[in-house]
C-alpha cells in the first residue's frame, strides 16, 4: 500500500513542496504477521500526559459560623473551602514542580528530561462537610499536564495507589497539615476523529487563518504564502487563483476529492492571512474567521496566542478576536476540529471556547500547544495535519489516521518541548470509523477487499484475512487484540488493527 501525501523541504527560508509518494511500507497486502504471535480530561498527547491528584483536607471554620443560619452557613463555607483550595493547590504545585527540578538534576532548558504545567482554575473541590465546631472536611482535585513517565518520580512507590504527602500551611499558620495525595494518571486512550461525521454532508469544509505578526520577518505570510503555494500544486485545484496575490476574502476554496465508502467526498481549504485587508479592512479577518468558526468541519488558526488571548488578526494596527468573545459568538452546533497552533494555547482556550453553549466535547476536538511555538513551527504543522486529515490510499479511499499518530508526526525531536495534544477524545471512536461491521477476519488478496481505507488485508499463517483499523483492545471485541502489524518507523501513521488472538480465523 502506497500513501498520497505532501512531501516538504523545511529548511531555513526555505521550504520546496511537491507531489509525492511515502514509502511503501510492504505490498498492498497481505500484511505479514510473523513474529506477532505470542506478544501478549480527555486529553492524550504523544508526548505528554494530564494527571489527577485526589485527597480529603480540612478548613477551619471562621469566627461566628455558628451563629450563621442554615443558608449563610453554605455561602461562608463555600468561601472558606474555595481558599483553603488556594493553599491546598499551592502546596502540591510546590512539591510537585520541586521533584521536576530535582529530577532534571538542575538543567532547565530543551534538554529538561521532565516538564509539568498546572493551568489556571486547575482545581475544584466537593462542598465542605462539617466535622465539629471547628472544622470542615472537604475533597480536592488538581490537574496538570507533564511527562508522560512522571507519575513514577511523584510518587516512587510501585502501589496499587500511588500517593505522596504535602505541608498544607497558608502564611498566618504556625502549623500546616499533612495532606495524603493520590495521583493518578488520565484514563484517556488514542482515537479517530469523527471522520464519518466530517464527512456525512459529502464536503470536508477546512478554515485556515493566519494571525498578523509584528516581527521584521513576517513568519505569518511566509507560512501563508508556502501554504497557498502547496495548495496550488498537484493534486489541489482552483478555478480563479493562480497565486498568493490573488488570494482574496471572497475567492473560491482549493479542492479535491476523495472516496468515502465508495463515495466521493470534496474537501474546500478557504484562507485568510493579514496581508488580504486593506486599510479600514480588518473586520473582514475576523469575518472570515467567524464564519469558518459557525460553518466549517475543520478550523485552524496559525498565530501568536498566550494566556487569556483571543485570534490575534493583525498587527498594523492590532485586531483581535477577544478570548471574552468566545462565549458569545456564533459556533456551530455540528462536530468540529479546532486546530490553535499558537503559543500555549492549552492553558485558556479549552476553557474560555467551552463557555459557549454550542460547544462540549461531544461535537469538539481541540488541538492545542502547552509550550511558546516558534512561528516556524507552522510550516511542518500545517504541513502533517492537511496530509493526515486527506491521506488516501492507491484507490483513492480516504485513510483514516488516528489522534496519537498524528501528534506523533507533530512533536518530532525537534520541536519535542511544544508539546501538540488534543482535547476531547474520550467519546471519539476506538474503531475505523469508516463502515468496517462484519470485515474482521473477511478472506481477502489484498488492502481493497477489506472495505473501508485503513482496513489492511493480513497474512495469517493458514490464509489472509481482514484486519479493521483500531485504537484499544476493547473495541475490537471478544477473541481479538489492536496492534501495529507494521514495523516500519517511517510508516508510523498506519493503525493498528484487530488481529484474532488465536492467530486463526476459521
């Protein structure tokens, strides 16, 4: 099986583009499967990992409490609770942040082992419960992002609970509290997209915007400008934009298509970068934006962001799309991807696009960063993601790549300390999902007899037969295992598939 994909040079200044072919990673099947027998929040990145900390701490209770009536005494020790979580939070970022700088023996650059980020608003509480006159009991829970092998220097003990302890002691106290924290690791496991719901209209609609930069080197209309570039090579179409300059706010998207369970698909890139304004011109940047936000499958925004920060469309003057916006403008009720490739944007946006009453994460995925971003960076990001959201293979059958595989592309080496996640994977699909019911074990010669792109025709030792394309053991179901059936690196955006236990599916 062979991959149509975008192959780009990023070098310094220079970025060359064509049409390609990614190494064949075997024959179109049947996939061998020797040396298989035998091998026994919501948020995943193939880098990084979010963690939750539980425990039960106290609050003493204010002057007077008792003499409060039923109704005041909820509000007081909501209040009392709600700061007492302030000193809790302090104390275990303390001891957590503490053991990071401990066990990078003191190097604090890209060369750091381990990282950990504790984003605003990271905890929340139960309501308090009183235990006597003066005190009241309460349960804690904190997130934080970090190595994904972390869990083992928190908290050492190999235990069924790992657990550590922390001096819980606010600045008037003489004495502090020992706090009992468990930490355990987020349940969340890879997924697809919701390909089959991207696709349900018969268009892939995807919005890429570019936000202004005040540097002399404008990385945001060298990276527009590459990306229309690409766009006006093989395998996309324009019917009225020829190049850069032309690009306007009212031209028609790039194209191509794709099969889609025997059906053609047509995927739409519409773009819009600083430079398209002119002078008195810039709501139409935010126009634009906001129509990719209420309409479009697929939105990505490639741009300087931070804590707090909105899109920021321009510079010359600035014009944004404020972060306090978010709540209110018109975002569409379908599934979508939300694609924020700017600095740090895992520590506000979620939480301030989540405001608005269109979005959860049931019609949401949000693909974020935890770290600043070179705006270099947005080259090879937009590079991988219009390849693996597009990928076909030789029949023209549109591939679907996992979210663990696609970040994995991202965070490369080079660019390791980012960290590319996405958001809102626990209700996505473990399994192709591509129509794939009853193709497991199907008799087949090669990749096409097995339905859906992604399916792989693989060789059991008494006859090929059909893997499907999955993400856990649970959703292939009874008798059968998800696992990589190929072992080349350089093929890593290739599922896994359900692959009979038995090695035999007579």
């Amino acid at each position: 099986m062979r991959f149509k994909y975008l192959a780009c040079a990023l070098a310094l200044g220079f970025v060359g583009c064509g049409e390609s072919n990614a190494p064949a990673p075997a024959p179109e099947g049947p996939h061998s499967l020797s040396g298989l027998e035998g091998k026994g929040d919501n948020y995943i990145s193939s880098n990084a990992r979010e963690f939750e900390m539980h425990g039960l701490a106290h609050v003493a209770l204010s002057a007077g409490f008792a003499e409060l009536d039923e109704e005041a005494q909820s509000v007081e020790l909501d209040k009392l609770v709600q700061r007492r979580l302030s000193v809790v939070t302090k104390a275990i970022q303390s001891h957590v942040e503490k053991v990071v700088r401990e066990s990078n023996q003191g190097v604090e650059d890209d060369r750091d082992k381990y990282f950990t980020f504790f984003k605003r608003n990271s905890a929340n509480t139960e309501d308090g419960v009183l235990v006597d006159d003066e005190r009241a009991l309460f349960e804690f829970k904190v997130e934080f992002v970090g190595t994904p092998t972390l869990l083992a220097q928190v908290a050492p003990d190999d235990t069924a609970r790992r657990v550590f302890e922390v001096e819980v002691k606010d600045w008037n106290e003489t004495t502090g509290e020992r706090v009992e924290v468990e930490i355990r690791e987020s349940p969340s496991t890879d997924a697809f997209p919701k390909y089959d719901e991207l696709f349900a209209d018969g268009v892939l609609d995807i919005g890429m915007h570019f936000g202004g930069d005040y540097n002399a080197g404008r990385y945001d209309l060298e990276t527009a400008r590459w990306t229309v570039e690409t766009l006006l090579g093989p395998g996309w179409s324009n019917a009225e934009v020829t190049s850069f300059e032309e690009l306007g706010f009212d031209s028609p998207p790039f194209t191509r298509s794709v099969l889609v369970e025997g059906k053609e698909v047509e995927i739409r890139v519409f773009i819009s970068h600083a430079a398209m304004d002119g002078p008195g011109e810039q709501h139409l940047l935010a126009e634009a934006v906001k129509k990719s936000l209420a309409e479009r499958d697929i939105v990505l925004y490639s741009g300087h962001a931070g804590s707090g920060a909105g899109f920021i469309l321009d510079y010359s003057p600035k014009y944004e799309i404020k972060a306090s916006d978010f709540a209110t403008i018109e975002l569409s009720e379908k599934y979508q991807i939300y694609v924020l490739d700017g600095c740090m944007t895992y520590r506000t946006y979620v939480d301030d696009l989540l405001k608005n009453p269109a979005k959860n994460f049931d019609n949401l995925n949000i693909i974020t960063t935890v770290n600043t971003t070179p705006f270099s960076v947005g080259y090879q990001v937009i590079h991988q993601l219009l390849n693996w959201f597009t990928m076909t293979d030789d029949y023209g059958n549109h591939f679907p790549v996992s979210w663990q595989r696609m970040l994995q592309g991202l965070n490369t080496e080079e660019h390791h300390n980012i960290y590319y996640g996405v958001h809102g994977v626990d209700t996505n699909p473990k399994l192709n999902p591509h129509a794939s019911e009853g193709i497991a074990c199907s008799p087949c010669e090669s990749d096409n007899d097995c339905g859906a792109g992604g399916n792989l025709c693989l060789g059991y030792s008494l006859g090929s037969a059909c893997g499907v394309a999955c993400t856990t053991d649970e959703a292939c179901g009874e008798g059968y295992r998800c696992q990589d059936v190929i072992e080349d690196p350089a093929q890593f955006h290739i599922p896994k598939q359900c692959v009979r236990k038995s090695f035999d599916c007579r």
